[in-house]
C-alpha cells in the first residue's frame, strides 16, 4: 500500500487541527503535532514538559534539536508506517530541510505527499481564537463556529473545557508575529521545492474538508 503523507500550514486558529483530525479518522493515520506533544508532556510533568512550558507559554519556538528528536521518535512507530499528517511541523528552515531528508528517506515514488496551507487573514485569525476552547484529551471546539454539544463540556470525554493558556491575547499577538515571520518564508520555499495546496479557511468546516478531499481525490 503507498504512503499517504499530509502536511499543513497555516496560522494559529486557521483551523488545522479540525481539518487533520477529520483526516485522521478517514484515512486512519495519526495525526503528529509538536504543539500536542509537548502540552503532554507538560501535562505529565516531565523533565521536558518542564523545560518547554516557559517558551511555550511565551509563544516562542522550541529549539529545533528538541522538535526534531520528538518527530524521529513518533515517526518510528508503527501506526505512522502507512503515513501520517503532520500539523505544526515543519515551522523553520531546519526543520523544512530536516523533514526533506527524512522523507527522502521513508517514501518511495508511488507514495503520496500532499501539503496544505490553509489560509486565514489576521483579523480573522484573532476572531477565531478568541472563542477557541480546547480539551486535555486533545479535542478542540470554537464557541461559534465548532461548539461541543454541552456548554463548557467536552464531547469526546465529559471534562470541562478551557481557553489555552497561549491564545491568551498577548501571547497569540506574539504566536501570530512569529508565525508571519517563519512560516510564511517556509511557505513560499516549500511552494517552490513542491506543490503547496492553498485552501480558503474562511469557509465552513465541512466544505473546507471537501476542498482538500478533492485535491486528494484529484
Ligand atoms: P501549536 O499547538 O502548534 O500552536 O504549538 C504550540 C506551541 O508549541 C508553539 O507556540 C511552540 O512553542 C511549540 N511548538 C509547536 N510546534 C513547534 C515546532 N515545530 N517548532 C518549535 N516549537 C513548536
């Protein structure tokens, strides 16, 4: 069977991780995101979790050695054998050409690889995140557009649900620079190295998941 590889762009609150779970679920493929790892480890208080908190409570980038040993440890696991959709990686230029060696290295021709940028403009990246909500087993849900059934309660395991500590307004002004600054450089390089998908991501969230299952089907 080939490969099926996805990897998404796109600011914080564009709606990645909506869209890479609802990927998740139809191809059966994990869904890889530093962001979701490291909040784990933070979670359980562990060394890492430690050493990582204060940057990632700042909204600044974990250092590439740390992110790039995380990525190489989850991709050696089985379940990431038929493919995986990689969220919030790469988000440099080391890690772009870390992640070109690494699939030179687990692909072969038949296999597919798509990349996604879902595009979102700031004004209404900030609307967003304002009334994002997520929960520690990983769900996450929007109070307007993606509200879980019961107010306050998470769908998928009945716990309270919470703003994230760094979609705080301050934080996320900072989140949105950095992302401007990195991404959207990698964007443009990935976009001439390969093919990059750019997708509305002002749509709803049914119809932004048929754009993308369309360029798969396509
Ligand atoms: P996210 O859940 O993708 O918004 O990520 C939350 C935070 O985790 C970021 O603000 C960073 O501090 C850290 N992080 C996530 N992915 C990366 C990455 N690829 N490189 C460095 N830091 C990351």
């Amino acid at each position: 069977m080939p490969k099926k590889i996805f990897i998404f762009f796109g600011p914080p609150g564009s709606g990645k991780g909506t869209q890479t779970d609802m990927l998740a679920d139809k191809f059966k493929l994990p869904v890889i995101s530093p962001g979701e790892l490291l909040r784990f480890e933070e979670d359980r208080k562990t060394k890492l979790g430690e050493k990582v908190a204060g940057i990632m409570d700042n909204g600044k980038l974990v250092s590439d050695s740390i992110i790039e040993k995380m990525i190489d440890k989850r991709l050696a696991k089985k379940d990431a054998r038929k493919g995986f959709i990689l969220d919030g990686f790469p988000r440099d230029e080391d890690q772009l050409h870390f992640l070109i060696r690494k699939l030179e290295k687990i692909t072969s021709p038949q296999d597919q690889v798509f990349t996604f940028l879902i595009h979102l403009n700031e004004a209404e990246v900030k609307k967003r995140l304002g009334g994002r909500r997520v929960c520690d087993c990983g769900a996450a849900y929007h109070l307007k557009y993606n509200p879980p059934k019961k107010r306050g309660i998470c769908d998928v395991c009945g716990k309270r649900i919470y703003i994230r500590h760094d979609d705080k307004p301050e934080i996320m002004a900072k989140r949105l620079k950095l992302y401007h600054k990195q991404t959207q450089i990698l964007t443009k390089k990935f976009g001439s190295i390969g093919l990059i998908h750019k997708i509305d991501g002002r749509k709803k969230i049914k119809e932004i998941h048929r754009d993308i299952m369309k360029i798969i089907k396509s």
